[in-house]
C-alpha cells in the first residue's frame, strides 16, 4: 500500500532541502510545484510505502494523520 500526502511548504525550503527532509523519513517527494497554486508557498506531495514513516513526517510538520491518503 502507498500513502500520500499533500501539504505547503515554506517558499523558502529549495527543491533540494525538501527532497532530502523527506528521505530523512524514509519518504519521497512525488510532486513539487514551486510557488504554489496561489504564488506562495510550495505545493509538495509526499508519498511513502510505510504509514509509520508518512506519519512521522506528518508529526514533524504538525500534520495531522487524517489527512493522509492510501492510493
């Protein structure tokens, strides 16, 4: 099972820090879109093989766990 989230993150983070934050949790950026939707923050999609993993990414970013999708 694969799991997903989607969330903001600082404009200020590169590509590069938040690819390597993800794997520091033993997951990916699946999606980045720089500037966002509204010309703001990034727009990241993170995904994960583990629901251990994507939640102790959703802890360290204050996520909550309900948002997290099983695709």
């Amino acid at each position: 099972m694969t799991y997903t989230i989607q969330i903001d993150i600082a404009h200020t983070a590169t590509k590069t820090e938040i690819k390597n934050f993800a794997s520091e949790y033993n997951c990916i950026l699946s999606k980045f879109q720089p500037l966002g939707p509204a010309g703001g923050n990034h727009l990241c999609d993170f995904t994960s093989n583990s629901l251990d993993c994507i939640q102790e990414l959703c802890d360290k970013l204050s996520y909550p766990h309900k948002n997290i999708e099983k695709i």
